[in-house]
C-alpha cells in the first residue's frame, strides 16, 4: 500500500513537470509576434523595466534598504512597541503612522522595506498599514505638486483623504483582525523593556540622515518656469545637499556607530572621487553603498550590530526585490510604461481607462481605484500622468479616487505585502482602499 502510494505521487510531481513543459512550450508556440498589440506591449514592458532600474532602484530602493536595515537592528523592540505595538497608545500610535509620509518621500515599493521592518519588529496591525498607506500618500512633496499642476482644490482634498484614509484603513484592519491583535497585545505585555544600547537622540540622528539622503537624492523636478521657488533652488541643488547629509552620515558612522575612522574616511574619500570623475549621481550612489556595506561588515568589535545591520539590509533585498521585478514586468506588459515624456500602451491601451473613467459615476471611480491600485506609480509621476488622463475628459472624482488609491498601492507592491503578512490580509487591504477611494471620489465628484 505505501508503495502504491509513492508510485502514485511520484507521477502526480512528474505530471506537473510535463503539464509546466507543455504550457510553456504552447506559449511560446503560439505567441502573436505578429500583433502590434503585443509587441508594444513588450516594448512597453522592456521599457518600464529599464526606467525602474535607472531611476528607481538604485536612488530609491538601494537607501530604503539601510533604512530598513537601521529600524530591524538599531532601533529596539521596545521602542517599536512603545509607539507602533498592540500595547501602545492608540492616538499615540496612529498619530506616529499617519504623518510619517509628510517625512518620507517614498513611493508604493520604496515603504516595504520599512513596513516589513516595523512590522517584524512587532508593530501592531493597525499603525502599521497606517504607516504602509501613508508613507507614499502623505508624500508632501506630492501634494504640493499636485496643488500646482491640478488645482488647489485637489490638492487638498488629496492631502485631507490620504490622512483620513491611513488612520480609517489601520483602524478598520485592527478591527478585523483583533484577536490576533488581541493575542499579540498580551504577549508583549511580558516583553521586559530592554534598554537602548546607545541614546536615542544618536540612532535617530542615523536614521534621520539616511531619510534625508533618500529625501533629496529623489527631489522632483520643479514645475515648467518656476525657477524662484524653493523647491526649484532645492532640485538645482540637491545633489550638493545629499552630499552634506553624506558628511553627516562620515560623522555618524565615526562618532555613534564607532566604526575605524580611516575604514570610512577612505570610503567617503572613494565616493568623492566617483562623483568627480563620472558625474553620475547613481555611479556615486553605488559607490558610497558599497562603502558603506563593507566597512560595517568588516567591522569586528562590539557586538555586532554593524555586521548585522548590513546583514539585515540584504535580507530584506533578498525578500523583495525578486517580486517587485516580477511585478514591474507583469505591470508593464499589461498597463503599460508611462513616465516622464514617455508613453507606451500596454494590452490594455490608455484610450479605454480615459473612456471608463470619465463623469462621476460609481463605476468610473471604482474603475479609477482598481487601476489606481494595481498600475505602478514612481514618486511624483502620477501627477503628469493624471493631467493627461483629465485632458482626455477623465471626471475630477476619478481622478481624486486614483490619487488616493494608485500612489500607496501597486501590483508589486500588492506581492511583497503577501509575502510580509499573508495573501488574506493582504487582499482585505487591498479591497478597504479600492472601497473608500471609490467613496471619496464619488464625494468629491459630486462636490
């Protein structure tokens, strides 16, 4: 009877292997190269991928890393439940999580290195999907930029929903998931408040340079003829700018990390040089990280903690960057490559999200979210993209309901929160700010 049993499972796994190889083999048998459909699709595809990694991932993702890296290692549990766990303060926690995106200037993919730190260090449910949402949506550079180019009106309407959503979507997660809240409030109610091995003023000051570097290095560029306002003295500066929070953080890793001076004069020294010789903002970039990851590594005195925060960094790379590749293909092919002056249709062409979203009915706003939700937006760009959608007769209520729903959500992002807490979490997440961009737009539509 076992043996019937192996046998039998054996030529289930080697009917799978046949069943993969033949549909694979049919896909590519089949595939419509001759459609122009599908090859701008690739097209599309090929370029949402190269612009991402170009402009994305090395500026953006590479800092977002470390930060992580900071919160998993440096920053206590303790510390993360006092503000964030199931025993803290409510208005204390929620407070905490729904203006952090007015201090990050992240995107949907930039926070989930952050979210699954503050969320492995025991954060409570709640402020931490306030903390996942409002991260991208409460990005006050956004809001700016979107009072600027799409009307005051919008801009606060945006800035108004994205605070009220962060604090209704953690609470209303908390909610449906108390009992597991409720069991986690009572195990940490028997963690023993372990005291910070360093004072807290200079693991913040750390943390705080790295934000700031990741800060200016993405500074938007300003809007056609403001060449007076502060943000454009900011973009015609900022590379000056991270370079002087990139002393900060020599002077940090010296004077609160006590990592050999030399070890990292050399290595700012290195990076001063690339900048010289190349010019490259993202050579530089590459440069300094690496520097930075291999003087910590080589660190052997204390207790490891140097080690260990560039150890963790890789750990959650490791983790996310594999699905938010795949997620960036699938969005691409699909929806299409949009951003600066680029615009490449996907299978689904951009002509029939501007027919399905025009007026203020209840279905071109849930339409509106749902494509919001699963299109990927870098920092700043839904701006530009959603002038052009309203150019082409998109309603204002639409809009404002992609705005609130399209900037904190995307299709990669959607595979690595699975990844953090669970397909069924995951999608209950997903569907609260699908239903409440759709109400909000219906709202404000109606206005």
């Amino acid at each position: 009877m076992r043996n019937e049993y192996i046998l039998i499972m054996e030529l289930k796994k080697e009917l799978q292997i046949l069943l993969w190889m033949v549909a694979i083999f049919l896909a590519i048998f089949f595939l419509p190269i001759e459609s122009t459909v599908f090859t701008t699709a690739v097209d599309a595809t090929l370029d949402l991928s190269r612009w991402y990694a170009r402009e994305h991932v090395i500026l953006c993702l590479l800092p977002a890393f470390l930060i992580a890296g900071v919160i998993s290692v440096f920053v206590s549990q303790a510390s993360v439940i006092k503000y964030f766990g199931a025993r803290a303060k409510k208005w204390v926690a929620y407070t905490v999580a729904s203006v952090s995106g007015t201090i990050l200037a992240v995107c949907s993919c930039t926070i989930l290195p952050l979210f699954s730190s503050i969320h492995k260090r025991g954060a409570g449910l709640g402020p931490a999907i306030a903390f996942l949402y409002s991260g991208p949506a409460i990005n006050i550079l956004a809001i700016i930029l979107t009072a600027r180019i799409l009307g005051f009106e919008m801009g606060v309407a945006r800035f108004i929903g994205a605070v009220l959503f962060s604090v209704v979507i953690g609470v209303t997660m908390s909610l449906i998931y108390r009992k597991e809240e409720k069991a986690k409030r009572e195990e940490q109610m028997n963690f023993p408040d372990v005291p910070e091995t360093r004072p807290i003023w200079q693991t913040s000051l750390h943390f705080f340079t790295l934000v700031l570097i990741l800060v200016f290095a993405n500074w938007g560029t300003p809007g056609a003829g403001d060449t007076n306002s502060a943000w454009h003295f900011i973009w015609a500066n900022k590379w000056y700018i991270t370079g002087v929070f990139g002393l900060v953080l020599v002077w940090s890793m010296i004077y609160i990390l006590k990592l050999k001076p030399w070890q990292v004069l050399i290595g700012a020294v290195v990076t001063a040089i690339s900048a010289l010789l190349f010019a490259n903002p993202l050579i530089s970039m590459v440069v300094g990280i690496a520097a930075v990851s291999s003087i910590a590594l080589m660190d052997q005195s204390g207790d490891g903690e140097n080690r260990e925060w560039i150890l963790s960094s890789w750990g959650f790379t490791k983790q996310i960057v594999p699905l938010l590749a795949i997620g960036v293909v699938i969005a691409g092919f699909l929806l299409g490559s949009t951003h600066d002056d680029v615009s490449i249709p996907g299978v689904i062409p951009n002509q029939w999200i501007s027919w399905l979203v025009g007026g203020n009915s209840v279905s071109a706003n849930f339409f509106a979210s749902i494509v919001g939700a699963f299109m990927y937006f870098a920092t700043l760009t839904e701006v530009p993209i959603l002038q052009g959608l309203i150019a082409s007769g998109m309603g204002k209520g639409p809009a404002l309901a992609l705005l609130l729903a399209g900037p904190s959500l995307s299709l990669p992002n959607m595979l690595v929160i699975r990844g953090v807490m669970g397909t069924q979490k995951t999608v209950v997440y997903v569907l609260i700010v699908i239903v409440l961009s759709t109400i909000a737009g219906l709202i404000y539509g109606a206005l």
